[in-house]
C-alpha cells in the first residue's frame, strides 16, 4: 500500500534534481520499505536554463517554470513535492500560496539539522550563489550564526555556473580546486561547518570530504527530512466558487454583498472567488414550467470545474437553480451551500417559527417546491400569489422592461409591488424575495411600510453572502 507519493522539480539544477531523486530511492527508509512509497520526477525544457541566475528574466521563469510542475503534481495527488533549488526558495512563500499540496522547504531542512547539530554563535561558511548571498533569506532561517563568504565569489560562481562548471557535470579540475579554495578560507576564519546553498555542490562534497572539508551534503539533508521530519499542512485562503449567469446582473450583485460585508482593510483580506458566469445555462424556470431543455448537466459542468479548482465550498445566486441542487450534490465533494435553507434558518433565527412567510418568486421555484418543503420542515405558514398575482411577479422578472432586462424601477417594480401588496393583506409578516433579481429592485429598502405595518424584507443572496463570509473565517 502507497503511503507517500513525492514529486521532485527536475530541471532548475538539472543534475541535482537527479541526485536528489537518486539519494530519495536509496534511502534505507525507501529501501526497507519500497511498497509504501512513488516517486515522480517530471523535467521539462526550460528555457532560461543558460540565463545568469542574477538576470531577473531567470527569476521570473524559475516562478512558472515551478508553478507549472507544481499544478501538473497537483492533479497527480501527490503528498509532498521537494524543490531543489536555493534560488527558487526566495520564492517559496508565494509558491507554496497557490499550491494545495505541502511544498518542502530546503532551508527549513537545514536549519532544523543546524540546530540539532550546532550550538548558536558558531562561525558557518557560506557557498552561494550571488543572488541567494544578495537575498535576505540566509540571514532569516540562520539566526544566531555567524555567516561567513568566500572572499572570491567570482570564481566560486564560475566554478558551478560557468562553461566548465560542476552545473555542466565537471566535478574536479579548476571547478572542483576553487570550491575547494573557498572552503580552505572559510575554515581558515574558523568556520567549524561549510553550508553549500547551491544544490550542485552535494556533487562533489565527497571529494571535498577526503581532502578534510567539513561540509554539509544539503541533497542528502534535504532528502531526510523530507522522508523524516518534514510534517506540515498547506494553510490555504478559502476559496469560493460561484456558478454565475443565473442571471447575470444577480451574480454581480452577488459578488458586490460579499465584498461589502467582508471586514477588510486591504485587497488581501477578502475572500478568493471564481466565477464561471455562463449565460448559456438553459432556463431553470422553463425547465420546470414547460419541460424545455434541462440545465442540470451545464451546472454541473461548472461545478466539477470548480470543484477542479480547488474551492471550499460553491455558491449558487439563483433560487430557482436549487431545484437542482439536491441531484448535483450527490456526484461533487465540495458543498453547495444552500441558499434557500439558509435563508430559511436566518428566517426561523431572527423572527420565529410563527412567522407567516410570503415568498415571492418565480413560478418555478414555487411549483418545484423548492421554498415551499424547507419552510415546511420549519414549521411556518407560507403565502404565495395567487395565479393573478404570480403574473405580476413574473412579467416584473422576465417583462419586456423586466428585471432581467436590467430594468429596475418602472412597471417592473408596479407589478412587483403589487404582489407585495396582495401578500401582505394575507397576513404575511416578512417577504422572502426568492428570485436572485428582485432584491434590484429594492437597492436601499430592507422593509415595506403597508398600513403602519412594517414588513421586512429578506434577501437571500444577501444572506447567502453573510453565510459565506462567516465561513470563510472558519
């Protein structure tokens, strides 16, 4: 039975990726264990592979070039991916943000093995690239040593990047003699450990072994802590996925009562969403009224798309959508987060289960059942139009000058009043307004005044958007 499935990023150090997918396989824990562990090790051209590792231009490839592999691992389900490379741990953080599975991190590896070997204030030599050496990060991860570099970085650069370099696969000769000098001073300051931040040093540390250097083999440290200590959960930013397009202006405004109910102070406090705002989803309402095309495969498409990409949880702004909900559920393992039943619950939590509901709708939505059978559970009264009246609720949302029609005031809003008025004189003591656009028409009213009484009104995707936000605190 596979326990671990570990991805290697082949291709930033060529030849150290393969040395470390080579230490991975002939670890004694691998080796005693084979059954219990897959590796993957995926290398692709990359193009700035001959670019200084200063140049910005490499940088910024190294970021895509790791993302891509990453996404690629992601759909693989692996459990752990391991970096070989220093200069693409400057980035790390950023990676590891958008990427769901567990990403180990190099340095955290040799500081670990650092602390447990080393007492604090010791003197380290440090071999490194320029752009590393420039980079806050050795100062970050090894705290409380002192950090010493070769005084001649130039050659120590030419000996792993340059045309005959340990990077090209010459491992002794001129490169090897001017690691090896380096390394003399280093110990000549009194440096009692050598940390080679370059990957493909460990390619040569046991030539520098025989000649008395004592450097770390950061491939092989690396490597065990990946299969030892290495232990760690991605923290992601909740992610919310929305099926958009039912109807459009809907999904907006949607979108807009998240936003505004979130407590932020910068752009980077809100919540992720992706939408996929297709237009082209059949008719619910048609659907159900006269048995025209069925839009349960279109949604569902959206939602393994969705699903796909990693959401938490999937939003659906449009009431009539839920008579389909129910089916969809069973094949996604993401939750849609019903809109009618938290609707229903903030009804039941701030007005009581005596409440008379009047619902308005469109004559799906009511003639599915939808509303009707979670209010039921609940235990309240519910008041619809009559069938005089429920003509009025929909020529205000599919109207020549309806809602849909991004008409909100007018004869939209006189029909849609008049069935407000109907259902308040049957006793109604708070309106759901079930259709995803009619809260347009009421931008800057939450409660109608009929006859000094004050009747509120609830707007599901308002409630919907409060639910979100509180979850995504979770």
């Amino acid at each position: 039975m596979i326990n671990e499935k570990i991805a290697v990023i082949g291709g930033l150090g060529t030849l150290s990726g393969a040395d470390v997918l080579f230490k991975l396989l002939k670890n004694p824990k691998v080796l005693k264990n084979q059954k219990e562990y897959e590796f993957i090790f995926e290398q692709q051209p990359y193009s700035q592979i001959n670019s200084p590792l200063y140049h910005e231009d490499d940088i910024k490839s190294r970021k895509f070039y790791s993302y891509n592999l990453c996404k690629s691992f992601e759909s693989k389900s692996v459990s752990k991916i391991l970096l070989p490379c220093f200069a693409s741990h400057t980035f790390f953080e950023e990676l590891q943000k958008e990427i769901s599975i567990p990403i180990v991190n190099i340095f955290d590896a040799l500081s670990l093995y650092l602390k447990s070997s080393f007492e604090k204030n010791v003197k380290i030599g440090i071999l490194t690239s320029d752009y590393v050496k420039e980079n806050h990060i050795l100062k970050r991860y090894f705290q409380g040593y002192d950090l010493f570099f070769p005084t001649d970085q130039e050659h120590m650069m030419e000996a792993v990047y340059g045309e005959n370099g340990i990077k090209k696969g010459y491992f002794d000769g001129i490169p090897l003699e001017y690691v090896y000098t380096a390394c003399s001073e280093l110990m000549d300051k009194g440096c009692e450990v050598i940390v080679p931040c370059v990957s493909e040093l460990s390619l040569v540390t046991e030539q520098l072994w025989k000649r008395g250097v004592p450097i770390l083999d950061v491939n092989q440290i690396y490597v065990d802590y990946a299969l030892g200590n290495f232990t760690k959960d991605v923290l992601k930013p909740f992610k919310l996925g929305i099926v958009g397009g039912v109807g459009p202006s809907a999904t907006v405004d949607f979108m807009n009562k998240i936003i505004i109910n979130t407590a932020a102070k910068r752009d980077q406090d809100h919540i992720k969403m992706i939408i996929e705002q297709n237009p082209q989803i059949p008719d619910r309402t048609a659907h159900l009224i006269r048995k025209e095309t069925d839009p349960t495969i279109a949604m569902f498409s959206i939602c393994k798309k969705l699903e796909a990409a990693g959401v938490d949880a999937i939003a659906i702004p449009c009431n009539t959508a839920h008579a389909f909900v129910k089916s969809i559920q069973e094949h996604l393992t993401v939750p849609i987060i019903n809109m009618l039943t938290v609707t229903v619950e903030y009804i039941n939590r701030n007005f009581g289960s005596n409440t008379k509901v009047g619902l308005l709708a469109t004559s799906g939505t009511v003639q599915s059942n939808v509303y009707l059978d979670v209010l039921s559970e609940f235990g309240f009264e519910v008041i619809i139009p009559d069938e005089e009246h429920q003509k009025y609720v929909m020529e205000s949302i599919y109207g020549e000058r309806g809602v849909k029609a991004n008409f909100t005031a007018g004869i939209c809003k006189d029909n849609i009043l008049k069935a407000v008025d109907f259902i308040i004189r049957k006793g109604a003591d708070v309106i759901i307004l079930g259709c995803t656009e009619l809260p347009l028409m009421f931008p800057d009213e939450s409660e109608i005044v009929n006859e000094d009484k004050i009747i509120p009104l609830v707007d599901p995707t308002l409630v919907l958007a409060k639910k979100i936000v509180n979850l995504s605190k979770v």
